[in-house]
C-alpha cells in the first residue's frame, strides 16, 4: 500500500511538471511569408513614366498612366528632340 501511495505522488509530481513547463514555452516562429510576384512594368505613352501593367489605362495607342495623359494622346516631339538628329 505504500508503494502505491509513493507511485501516485511521483505521477502527480511528474504530471504537474509537464504542465508547467508546457506553458513556458515559447510561441513557434511565424512562418516566413512568400515575397510579392513581380508585375509586368509598361510606360506611359505621353510622358514614359513606368508603372505596373495592373495601374495603367490601356488607350488604342497603349499604356497611359492617368486619364489625362490618355486624352492627349502620344507624346510629341519636342523641338530639342528634332534639332539633336
């Protein structure tokens, strides 16, 4: 009978044990996000800006970057342009 009184305090000595040092662990790392994909980059057809295909208005004549620069249209030459060829 004394045996048996002894195992059951050694169990709940090695029960409450487990328990406490459960609770002291720390959280588990957050596991690592993937990294964005890469967009496609167009350029503006006014000014050549560079901006991600999913942002720009798509004109008949191609990518623009803001409905401004898609009611003017294509840019033009400018006269330093046509002077330097």
């Amino acid at each position: 009978m004394k045996f048996l009184l002894v195992l059951m305090v050694v169990l709940a000595g090695v029960w409450i044990w487990r328990s406490r040092r459960t609770e002291e662990r720390p959280p588990a790392p957050p596991t690592p996000r993937q990294p964005a994909r890469p967009s496609a980059m167009v350029a503006c057809r006014h000014c050549g800006l560079h901006l991600p295909a999913s942002d720009a208005l798509a004109g008949p004549d191609g990518p623009y970057c803001s409905a401004a620069h898609l009611r003017l249209g294509p840019a033009r030459p400018t006269s330093r342009a046509r002077d330097a060829s």
